[in-house]
C-alpha cells in the first residue's frame, strides 16, 4: 500500500509540474499580456524539453520504487503524451475561439470603412473596442506596422502567428484589395459573409460526425476497461500480461494498434471544408 499511495503522490507531481509548463507556455485568451513573453519563461528551454525532463524524472523515481519496467515505461509516455495534447488543445480551442470572432471583426472593420475610415483607423478600432483574444493578436499587428513593418508583412505575420485559415483567408483578402485598388469595405463584408457560412457548414458536419466521433473513443477505451475487468476476475491468468516480457510486448502492441485505429477513425471523421 505504500509504495502504491508513493507512486500516485509522484504521479501527482509530475503531473502538477506538466501543468505549470504548460500554463507558462500556453497562449493567453484574455487580459493584455501574454505569459511566454515574460523574461524568466524566455530565459526557460523548450517546453517540449521541460515536459521531457520532467516525465524523465518521474519515471526514474517510479523505477527506484517499483522497479517494473512497464510501470516505468507507462509513466514516461503518460507524462511526455499527456500534457503536450492538453497543450494542444489549449492551442485548438484558443484557435477556434479567434477563428469565430473573425467574421464580426471583418464587419466591424467593413463598417468603420463604409463610414469614411481608413484601412489603419478600422484596425485600430477593432484593436481597441473588439473582444479578446483578436484584438490581442490585431494590436500586436499594429504595433508591428508602427515600428515600420510593411502591412503585408505584418498581415502574414498575423496570419502565421494564429495559424488558422479564416485569418490566412482575411490577410490574403486585405492585401489583394489594397494591390488591385477595389473597394475594400465590400470586400470585407463579402469575406465575413463567406466565413460565417463556412464555419456554419462546419459546425454541421461536426454535429454530424459526433457519433462517429464518440465511437472512436469507445473503441480505444473498450479494450482497457475488458483488460482491468478480466484481471479482477482472475488476477492469476491476467498476471503474465504485467510480469513477462511477452505479457509487455503484448501490451505494447495493443497500445499501438488502439492508437492507430483512433487515429484512422478520426481522419475519417475529419471532413474538410
């Protein structure tokens, strides 16, 4: 019993380690500072390096206390997978969050325009008056062009910044209208017209594919719940899979398979647009 309450409390651990990471690393969805641009987080190494180290570490103390190769091996890969997809998600939702301010940013721009102001004036009135997290990314932008950025540039570096189509879409957008000389303001409210009906048609495939979706999940938790219900049904039988090579390998290779049919099932779920 005790080495298993030492074995959850270095799990916890590690685990509160990964999370501070990634919280100093993950991208800010409100207030006006981001947390990777302060000086101790710059001075720090590569997420995915601390993230390593840290895992490294727990699995090194799990080794001194159980000795269990597999034990080792499971809590390395969960503390290396784990936090790095949290993290990910943190980018995706902060990403979508942007990506569905976009059309009411290009409406409030077009309008400023109809109403007489320039390209500049309609940006900064966005910065200023639209919600968070774009007005982060467009105030940033303009502080770009202040320093004396070109506006092109600063437009693909909004645009690699968020990494989001709807934001390529937009800066590609603005830069076509200032080259060719059209009407900017029209062209603005056609595009936010285009990307609200876009992400409406994704919104329907996503409710769509949320079946299949779920299944996927079903499917790759399935085989572990079966494996803890057998080895409470008979640990004696169930005892190789945890304390032979064979049993290991064994594990290891459903793992992977579980992974690759989780993965196959989603890019089919995944209907792009």
């Amino acid at each position: 019993m005790s080495n298993t309450f030492i074995a959850i409390a270095v799990a916890g651990i590690g685990g509160c380690i990964a999370c501070l990471i990634l919280l100093a690393f993950s991208p800010a969805t409100d207030g006006e500072k981001r947390p990777g641009h302060k000086a101790l987080i710059q001075l720090l190494p590569n997420r995915k390096v601390l993230t390593a180290i840290g895992a490294a570490l727990a699995a090194l103390i799990v080794w001194f206390v159980f000795a269990h190769p597999l034990m080792c091996f499971l809590t390395l890969a969960g503390l290396i997978i784990i936090p790095n997809k949290f993290y990910e998600h943190l980018r995706k939702k902060r990403v979508a969050l942007i990506d569905s301010q976009v059309p009411d940013m290009l409406a409030m721009a077009a309008g400023a325009m109809s109403a007489g102001a320039s390209l500049m004036t309609a940006l900064e009135s966005v910065a200023r008056d639209g919600p968070a997290p774009i007005k982060l990314e467009l105030d940033m932008m303009l502080r770009e062009v202040r320093l004396g950025i070109d506006l092109d540039l600063a437009l693909d570096h909004l645009a690699a910044r968020v990494k989001s189509e709807e934001m390529v879409m937009v800066a590609a957008a603005i830069k076509i209208a200032r080259e060719s000389g059209g009407n900017l303001s029209e062209s603005l409210e056609k595009l936010s017209r285009a990307v609200r009906d876009r992400q409406n048609m994704e919104k329907k495939i996503l409710a769509l594919t949320a079946q299949g979706r779920m299944q996927a999940l079903v499917m790759a938790a399935l085989p572990f719940f079966l494996l803890y219900a057998l080895f409470r049904l008979d640990p004696v039988a169930m005892g190789p899979m945890f304390h032979t090579v064979a049993g290991w390998a064994v594990f290891l290779a459903v793992c992977f398979w579980i992974a690759v049919g989780h993965k196959v099932i989603k890019k089919l779920m995944d209907i792009d647009i």
